[in-house]
C-alpha cells in the first residue's frame, strides 16, 4: 500500500522537535549539529530570534492579499536587494524552481519582443541543478532528472562542465542566454573559477547572449560575498535567487536589469502566493542582517578557518576523504568511501551533512555557527570517519 506521503523521498530515520542555531533536537532530547541547514535554506540558523520576532509581528497583522494589491513588505524587500545588487527590478516567487521558470521566460521573451523568435536556446551544463519543474529539469538535462519524464521543454543545448570552446561554439543565431550556477551545489560543490565568470560575461557581452546566474544555495552570504559572483568582479543580466534569502519561510527572486526584463509587462508572470507579507517580513529582516559588511566578513573567515580543518582531516583519513572543494561556508567533502556511508556514519556522531554528485558530501552549516561549533563539527566528522576506516 502506498503512503499517504508519496514516497519520493529517500529520508533519513530521523526526525526533530526543536532546532536552535546550529543544532536540532528529537523528542527524546538527542542534540545533532546541523552542517546542512535545510540545504542551505537556514542561513541564520534555526528559531533565529531576529526571524521569529518579524514573522511574528506580520503574522499578527496580515499574512496574504495576494498580487491584486500593492505589498509594502514586498517594495521594501525589492528596494534593498536593488540597493545591494546590480539589479533594477525584482519579482518573487516561492522557491528556486519557480525562479527558474520566470528566468528562462524572461530571457526568451527579451528576443521575442525585439523580433528576434527564433533566438529562443539556453545554454546549460553538465552537472548543472536548476530545480524540479518540467522546465527546470529540462534545463539540466541529466538522465537522472529526466527519465521517464518526457516529452520534455525543447530549447536546452546541454555543454560539458568547464568546456569553453564547446561553449563558445555553441552559440549561434538561435541562442537566447547562458544559464549557470557559480558554485554547482547539487553537482558536487564544483566551483566556477572567476576567470570562467568573467569570460563568460566577456562572451555574453561580445554575443548579445543574456547571463543568467543560478545563485539559489550559493547566494545570500553563503560565499562570504552576498552573491557569490561578485567575488569576479562580474554582474549577471539576470539571477535567481531563493533557499537563504527567506532563512527558512519560502521564498524566492528573479533580480535583473532593465534591460533584460524589458520583455515583461503586465501579465506576462504572476504568482498567488510569491512575496506575500509573511515572506518579505522574513526576507527583509533576512537582507538586513546578511548585507552587512562585517557579518559577511564573519562569514568568510570562518569559512577559511572551517576549511583549514577540513584539510587536515582528509591528510588525517586518506581512505575516506580525498579533498576539499567550495568557496566560504559552502564546502564539500570528496570521499573515497561511498558518500552515503559517510553521510549515515555522521548520524551516528549526531552530526548531519548533505549527499551530492560526485561522492561529495555537503557542508552548508548556518552562517551563524560559531568557532566553537566548527571545531565539534570536525571532532564527530574525525570520529564517524575512524568508524567507517574500523568496519
């Protein structure tokens, strides 16, 4: 008999109560340090005081109008990701996949209004995560997103990770954007070097070709930046955003220039739920504290510090870890040892961390977490490793 939850989840055999910072707690009081945070969604942490006192407070007032009405909330959160970003304009949705639609709309619509319908593929890239929708998974195109799935959204050219001249050669009359991730999350913690950034844009710019960025786990702080492209130096012509920037309310944003969202007038998107009081109370509480010069700072210096550890645990177990990958506070493991028994040996050390491609665990801990906990992390990550090297 099927579940009356469709099983579609592989879920671990744990479930929490409470959650507060970096930690999360079962009934029984069993206390687990969170090095996931909802897959980068809880960058404040959990029970943040700063984000219940907002939620709380909008939630004694209003919670939903819908978009037939002008939002404050809304305006205010659009005004300070515009003050902090290269974008002018902003439209939210509930989550990245509902980013991704909007960003490949936008940018097929920006041709289509300067007569150019034919200029309707994006080009995407190996390993690439982009959501679950049937667009979304159309876009990454791998055989594990889109097995049986099909007839799936035609306008997608598919190019191997890191292979400029393919890239290069793929852009032709037809091509309407680049879409790409800085930091693969799902694909591995794969970093894009910032010369590839600004060769991208370089070639963006040459072409005509519009940008987008995929900046949903590696945005909002996560990189030490509050947007991971900005440590090259570049700007996109159109990002999505999401997972963080509602620090555990649903939330997502598609940020683009003038320019590139000049395609969409009234009627043309919508959304019932997207950037609802509720959410931007959060989102905007969220901005505040992350924007800030010196939290970011915060984030990048332990990012080095959680990072420094982490080398000298792969030189301390060489037949579980083989190296270190990622940028910030968005760090990956690369095992020798199946990923999934490293994952299931740091259940047993009560410390949990996220599966990836690429036999990569993921390290997304809050941004909040503490020296102090950075140190723990390693302790049971040293001691769910001597477990596996013992079985």
């Amino acid at each position: 008999m099927i579940p009356s939850v469709l099983p579609t989840y592989n879920r671990a055999p744990l479930a929490f109560e409470t959650g507060e910072g970096s930690w999360l707690m079962t009934a029984d009081g069993s206390r687990y340090l969170d090095l996931g945070a909802g897959i980068a969604v809880n960058a404040l942490g959990h029970a943040n005081p700063e984000l219940v006192k907002a939620l709380t407070a909008q939630a004694g007032k209003l919670w939903h109008t819908s978009n037939l009405y002008q939002i404050p909330n809304q305006q205010r959160l659009a005004d300070l990701l515009v003050e902090h970003t290269f974008a002018d304009t902003v439209f939210f949705t509930n989550s990245g996949t509902e980013a991704a639609e909007l960003a490949i709309k936008m940018a097929r619509k920006y041709w289509y209004e300067k007569g150019h319908h034919e200029r309707t593929n994006i080009l995407t890239f190996e390993g690439s995560f982009h959501g679950r929708s049937t667009g979304a998974i159309a876009a990454a195109g791998s055989d594990k997103m889109v097995k049986g799935f099909g007839p799936l959204m035609p306008g997608f050219v598919h190019l191997p990770f890191g292979d400029h001249a393919a890239m290069r050669a793929a852009i032709d009359s037809h091509t309407a954007a680049i879409l790409v991730e800085p930091i693969q999350g799902e694909g591995g913690i794969r970093v894009l070097p910032d010369a590839c950034l600004k060769g991208l844009r370089d070639l963006c710019d040459e072409t005509g070709v519009l940008l987008i960025l995929d900046e949903v786990q590696c945005g909002m702080g996560r990189t030490g930046k509050l947007f991971a492209h900005e440590w090259a130096g570049i700007t996109p012509d159109i990002m999505m955003v999401a997972k963080g920037i509602g620090g555990g309310f649903p939330l997502g944003a598609v940020l683009a220039t003038e320019s590139a969202a000049s395609g969409m007038s009234a009627g043309t998107h919508g959304s019932t739920y997207g950037g609802n009081p509720l959410a931007c109370a959060v989102g905007i509480r969220v901005m505040e504290i992350i924007a800030d010069d010196a939290f970011l700072a915060e984030v990048g210096r332990k990012g080095a510090l959680f990072r420094q550890r982490l080398e000298g645990l792969v030189a301390a177990h060489p037949t579980v870890f083989e190296a270190v990958r990622g940028e910030g506070l968005m760090l990956g493991l690369r095992c020798k040892a199946p990923n999934t028994e490293v994952v299931k040996a740091g259940y047993a050390e009560h410390v949990l961390t996220v599966g990836a491609a690429d036999n990569v665990i993921r390290l997304l801990p809050a941004l909040t977490i503490t020296d102090a906990e950075i140190v723990e992390a390693i302790t049971r990550l040293d001691r769910a490793a001597t477990a596996l090297e013992a079985a």
